[in-house]
C-alpha cells in the first residue's frame, strides 16, 4: 500500500483543528514544529504518525481509535496539554536510553483525567503537576522504588506474580505508570475490586 505523506514542520500552528484520520496517509510531525492551542484528532494506527522534536503547549489530543503501543511521545515536549481517549502502551516524557532525539523531551502539567490509560509510563518528569486517570484506572508512583513494599502483601490472581514482580524491571527514567483496572483483573484472573482492596492500602498508588 502506498501512503501519503503529509508533513507538519519547521513552522508554529496556533488555534487550528488539525484532523489526523486518513488512514492511507503518514503523518509527519517533524522538527522545529510549535503546536499552541491546537486541537488534534487522531485515528490511526501508531505506525501512520510520526513524531520528532516538536512542542505542543495546551493542546488537545481527541484519540479516536485506540492508541497502541506508542513511543514516540517521548520526542515530543509536552506542556499544559489534554488528553482524551484511550491508550495503551504508551510512553511519555524524558526516556534517555530510549534511541532517538530524546533531549528534545518532556512532559509537565498535562491532564490526563479524559483519557483511559493501560500500560503507560511517564519518564523523567515531576508527576506532581500531571493529572492522572482516576478509577478504574491506578497509577503506581516511583515503581522502582516502590516495588518493595508492593510485593510485601498479597495480590489477587497473578497480579502480584506478574505485574509487581516486574515493577523493579521498569526504565530507570520511569517515574509512574498507569494501568487499567479491568484489563489487568481479565489478565491475571481476578476482578478489579479485588485489586482495588488492596490498592487502597498504598500512598504510593493513586486511584
């Protein structure tokens, strides 16, 4: 299949609807590109939008087709932005071992509370001034650290065999991640009340 090349860069966009939906098409999101107030829809896949070394401040981003398993965001700096939908997979902030124009990176006061998140990480940023998912989505602060005290207790079905058993594994750089609550009980056989017992017991989880 031969795609169209549609390329953003080199230029700042300010208060545009810019519709990334064609399917048929790969969107370019390059460098030396400043989004100001700008809505973006997106509904393609993660391997039709690329993206390097461009800032978007307060912008929206309208994700209308699941997005998966995306790590480009790292490439991006992110300030003051929404975002709605939902996600899975995806990686945002400073990611220094991650290949790439990382240094170009960040994330700081980004609001997340329209949004579904499964799987996603933040890296390398203040996740102070970031508003996260509530429940049935949780948000595991600091995991590295924290992975200690979450395998001291026990966890329903495989949660705490699987997923905190892991946490020590996680990139250096990461300083959360946000999972959803029905999708990890359907995992590890268990229901996401009986996650949320146990999540309630934890400063370091936000829900």
């Amino acid at each position: 299949m031969l795609f169209t090349k549609v390329f953003y860069e080199d230029r700042e966009i300010k208060n545009e609807r810019l519709e990334l939906t064609d399917k048929g098409s790969l969107y370019f999101l390059g460098r030396n590109l400043t989004l100001r107030n700008c809505t973006l829809v997106l509904k393609v896949p993660a391997r039709n939008l690329l993206i390097r070394e461009v800032r978007f401040i307060d912008c929206t981003f309208e994700v209308k087709q699941e997005l998966k398993n995306y790590q480009q965001w790292v490439f991006a700096s992110l300030k003051g932005c929404r975002f709605k939908g939902r996600l899975y997979g995806c990686d945002f902030g400073r990611w220094p071992s991650y290949p790439g124009a990382w240094e170009h990176a960040a994330i700081e006061d980004c609001d997340f509370t329209e949004a579904r998140l499964d799987g996603c990480r933040f890296h390398g940023c203040d996740p102070r001034t970031l508003k996260f998912p509530q429940w049935p989505c949780f948000t595991i602060l600091d995991p590295i650290r924290s992975a200690p005290a979450l395998r001291s207790v026990k966890w329903p079905g495989s949660f705490g065999d699987v997923t905190v058993e892991n946490l020590h594994t996680e990139p250096p750089s990461t300083v959360a991640v946000t999972l959803f609550a029905p999708a990890m009980a359907k995992r590890h056989e268990t229901t996401a009340d009986a996650l949320r017992a146990v999540i309630e017991k934890f400063d370091c989880i936000l829900y």
